[in-house]
C-alpha cells in the first residue's frame, strides 16, 4: 500500500512539475481554475511521497526495544573489591551514615571516606553533612536507571 501511494505521488509530482511551465496559457485561454491544477498535482504528490516515506522507512528501520539493565550489578563489575562493597551497602541503606559503613565493613574511618570521596567523583553517590558525619545517598541519575539500546 506505501509503495503504491509512493509511485502515485511520484507520478502526480511529475505530472504537476511538467504542466506548471504551461500554467500561463491556461490563465489566457481558458477558464482561470485550470491553471490551479498543476500546483494541486504538486502539491497532493508532494503529501503522498512524504507520508509513504514514514511507512516506508519504518518498515526498513529495526525496532529499538529498551531494556533496563541492572545498574548496580553493573557499578560492581567496574568497581574495585572495597568500593564495590561499600556502594552495595549505600544501595541496600539508602542514607546510611560514613560511621555505620565503618562498623559493617571494619575499614578504618580514612578508608571509607577516601572511597567515599572516589564514589562520588564517580557521580555514583552523593554525601550530606549529618551532625558531625556524613550520609551517603546513590545519586539520581543511579537510581532511575540506565538504559541502553538493543536491536
């Protein structure tokens, strides 16, 4: 059907195209509604090819299907052992203080917050200041999700 509206455009295009120069005789001739009708060929031509094209290209083109992959199964493969540790516990306990992670992890105070530090450089945490410590948050872009393209 797409391609059949395709050929009709292309042949009311060039119909309209090869009696447009005539147009003026039409005007002196005869009546003046005749020399409207090449611009409507053109013009019907024109809408026929365009809207064909769409169905056209979007029979040729491959369906995009999203797929929403598991953005902290990901952050852990490219972390290293102890961040990788510590992003999954701010991912389970949302909030989490820096003190906390120090007592489930047994790092020492400056392990942690050099992690810490890394983790967010890595815009994959962000910190707030909480008392005298810090609470630790997975950032927003982490926590909708990352979405990659598969055909």
């Amino acid at each position: 059907m797409e391609r059949s509206l395709f050929i009709g455009g292309l042949i009311l295009l060039l119909f309209g195209l090869i009696y447009t120069p005539n147009m003026h005789h039409y005007m002196m001739m005869g009546p003046y509604y005749l020399a409207y009708l090449p611009v409507f060929f053109t013009f019907s031509g024109f809408v026929l090819v365009i809207y064909s094209l769409k169905d056209i290209i979007r029979e040729i083109k491959p369906e995009i299907k999203y797929e929403k992959r598991n953005e902290l199964e990901l952050a852990l493969k490219l972390l290293n052992k102890d961040e990788a540790e510590i992003l999954k516990i701010i991912y389970e306990n949302e909030g989490i203080t820096q003190d906390s992670i120090h007592f489930r992890t047994g790092f020492s105070h400056s392990k942690v917050s050099m992690i810490i530090k890394k983790l967010e450089e890595k815009d994959l945490i962000y910190r707030e200041k909480f008392g005298k410590t810090y609470r630790c948050y997975l950032s927003d872009w982490f926590k909708r999700g990352n979405y990659s393209t598969s055909t």
